[in-house]
C-alpha cells in the first residue's frame, strides 16, 4: 500500500502500522549506532507481537514490502511454522513475565500459510505469555485465497479479527493495482468473514489511482462500510522506489491523478466514512467506537512489540531507552531459526540483520511522529515526564505557534493534535517540529 507524500500512510510493514515505508526509513535514521551489549531481561511490559509472512500469490505493482510470489505447492507452511516457534523459543526468556495486549500477523499473503500451522504458532505464543482478556488476534487476508477452509481454520485458531485487502470495489481499478481478485470476490470475502463469525472485520482501500474522481472514491467507501464491516483503513497510492510502479514512474510511463485531487478524494472518503458511523481516528483508520485497532494504537502510542518472522522489526525496551532489531531479510537464513538454538540475537549475525539502541531523545522525536497521526494527538508533559527530555523548546514552541495560526495544531493546556481538517499537513507539521 502506499501513496505520494499528498497523504501520510499506515504503519504495517514488517512489524512496525503496520510502520508505514517512509515513517521506519525516518525512525531507522533516527538510531545509527550498533547494540553490542549483552541482552538483559526486560521489565515485565504488555507487549504487542508482530509475526511476518513472506508468500503472496503474485507481487503487486505498488509493494515495497518483503513478499515473495509462489505457488501454493511452493509455501512451505511447516518449515515456516518450526522457524517462527524457534525464533520465539531464543527471544522468550529476556522478555520475562511480559503479557500480550495484541497480535497480529501480516505479510505478504498470511490467508495463504496453512490455518493449523499458523494456529500452532498463535497458540505458543499465547501458551508462552499470559494475555490481555481483551486479546486482539488479527490476521491480514486476500480475498483471493480466504476461502471457507482458511475462515473457519483461523477462527478454530483464535482469530477474533480479519483484515481483508480489499483495495478497490473497481475491476478496472483492481487490474490496474495488480490485484488477482474482482470486485464480487473482495464483496464475497468480506460477507464471509462477517458470517463465519469473527469478532470484528476490516477492510483495505487504496485510493488516488488515476482518472479516479472524488466522487467515485466516496461511493468505494460508502459501499465497504455499507457491508458492516467496523474499520476501514484508506491509503493513497504510493509510488516507492523498487516497486514495478516506482520504475514505470520513473521513466514517465505512469498515470498519476493530480494531488489536488488526491487530497479531494481523501476528504470525500473521510466525509462518506464518518457519515456511515466510523470516526477518523488516525490519517488513514476509521472505527465504529470501540473497534480501533488496538494493535496499531501501540505503535502509534510507542508501545513495545515483539517482531517474529523473516525480515520483521521488533522494538523492545532496555536500560538505555529500547532496542530495535530487524531479522534477516533472507529467507533461507530465516529457516534456519529452527536448527540454531544457541544462535546470539543482541548483535547483526546469520539471523538478525541489524541491531539498534534507540535512547530517550530518539524514542521522543518518534513519538511525536506517530502520535500527532492520531486525532487524539500526544500529551506533552506525559512525554517529557517519560523521557526526561525538554519538551517545549524555544524552537518547538515557535513550531507549534506557526501551525495554531494556520490553524492546523490544536492546542490544549498538555495536549497537543492536528485539527482533522489539516490532517494532509502531517508530514510538513512534524517535521517542524522535530
């Protein structure tokens, strides 16, 4: 999924909203210097838990993502499994008596990894930790490959919410993203996953594509919300770069739709979504109240996650501040999780690409970045009480004024946010003020 600059996009890559691309590039710059210290038992925290898979059935043109096209002969659903029960294995004693508020599995396809080896891993995880009674379990699905077998398995497993990858109710549109389902497929997932009986359902929907009209991105959005479902995440088309589409740009071969317009089908969609009952909670979620995405809400409020899988990040707290840690991107080493028990992962090595300590300063200037996505914007003397930093600096201060007279930040008394009618200034404000 992903956009120009005109809107900001989610966090969901490979363990960090569901981070969105440009907001982990900006929050791995952030921390340069190599962790090389022996690991030592974190507090005992509430984590969230991010596990990654890799197999889609045919790489869409707009991913930047870590997935890898097979056939469904070609996914190795058990070796998969035993390597993430590995990893889990090796990372579970330094995170002591931690609890698990939310876990999610994202990709790549996870609708295309085996319903009982995906339930295999869930349920170590949750034989590992102890749980939040409220436990969101979300898995990400193509209509294409959720099938009755693939509902009914993940709901055996635990599964109280889907996450269905919409993207358009437009063929045309559809084919132009790159999708292998229709617009009936994606209405007929949808209805599925509302009737097997899973507690809550989502929907993706990527808007912005060329030659689309406000209007037409409204109705998309009107008829999603109009199935029952109780969140919608809608993202503008990104072009990123080493995608199939950042090459045709590149070269001057892609249609693009202006970015007034893009801007004009994000207020339509936000109008038609709040209209249909579902809050704009962040630039690009919307929930009926009460079905927010809890798992997303802790990356964007600086929550610790685990990170499980091939080429997942995973940010976890230490005595310096936090640690953050990728995987190894490839996906043989990866495999290899299931053989090395012994294998250090508080330094780069075969299985972990990179290590990095992530001190107060850095870990404030990221909550500013993914808190003020949030309507609720952040509180600033809960952070600095929390990162013992100054806060209101002269610089900041200027920042902030600048924006209330344009009346794009709203300030009161600690609290500080964006006004919803200038969410499309995100970017621009935090950047200010960083």
């Amino acid at each position: 999924m992903g956009h120009r600059r005109a809107v900001p996009k989610h966090p969901e890559a490979q363990g960090g909203p569901s981070f969105s691309r440009s907001v982990l590039r900006l929050l791995t710059v952030l921390a340069s210097e190599k962790h090389s210290a022996p690991p030592s038992p974190v507090p005992a925290t509430t984590l969230g838990v991010y596990v990654h898979f890799p197999w889609c059935e045919q790489k869409c043109p707009y991913c930047d993502f870590l997935s890898i096209p097979a056939s469904e002969s070609a996914i190795r659903s058990r070796d998969y499994a035993e390597a993430v029960l590995g990893e889990l294995e090796l990372r579970a004693p330094s995170l002591g008596a931690s609890s698990v508020r939310s876990l999610f599995v994202g990709g790549g396809t996870p609708s295309l990894w085996e319903p009982a080896e995906l339930g295999r891993v869930l349920a170590a995880i949750r034989e590992r930790f102890s749980t939040d009674p409220s436990l969101e379990l979300t898995v990400e699905c193509n209509p294409s490959s959720f099938d009755e077998h693939v509902a009914e398995g993940l709901l055996r497993a635990g599964v109280n919410r889907i996450s269905l990858g919409v993207q358009s109710l437009d063929d045309a549109r559809l084919r132009f993203l790159g999708r292998v389902h229709d617009a009936s497929t994606a209405i007929a997932a949808v209805q599925r996953a509302l009737t097997t009986g899973f507690e809550r359902v989502s929907a993706d929907l990527i808007f912005g594509t060329a030659g689309q009209t406000p209007d037409e991105a409204a109705e998309e959005a009107r008829r999603l919300a109009e199935l029952g479902l109780s969140h919608v995440s809608a993202y503008a088309l990104t072009i990123e770069p080493g995608t199939r589409f950042g090459e045709r740009a590149r070269r001057g071969r892609l249609p693009l739709l202006a970015d007034d317009l893009v801007a004009e089908c994000f207020a339509a969609i936000e109008d038609a979504l709040e209209r249909a009952g579902l809050h704009h909670y962040e630039i690009s979620n919307y929930a009926r109240p009460g079905d927010e995405a809890r798992h997303n809400l802790g990356y964007w409020r600086g929550a610790p996650y685990l990170g499980l899988g091939v080429g997942a990040f995973g940010t976890l707290p230490a005595p310096h501040g936090a640690v953050r840690y990728r995987n190894t991107p490839n996906l043989e080493r990866y495999l290899g999780f299931a053989s090395r028990p012994n294998e250090p992962l508080d330094r780069e090595g075969p299985l972990v690409a990179s290590v990095e300590p992530l001190d107060p300063p850095t870990l404030f200037a990221e909550r500013i970045l993914l808190g003020l996505r949030l309507a609720e914007g952040i509180d600033l003397e809960e952070l600095e009480r929390t990162f013992q930093v100054p806060v209101l600096t002269p610089a900041r201060e200027r920042a902030i004024e600048r924006w209330r007279a344009r009346g794009a930040l709203i300030r009161s008394d600690a609290r500080l946010r964006l006004d919803k009618r200038h969410f499309l200034l995100a970017d621009a404000v935090i950047r200010d003020l960083l």
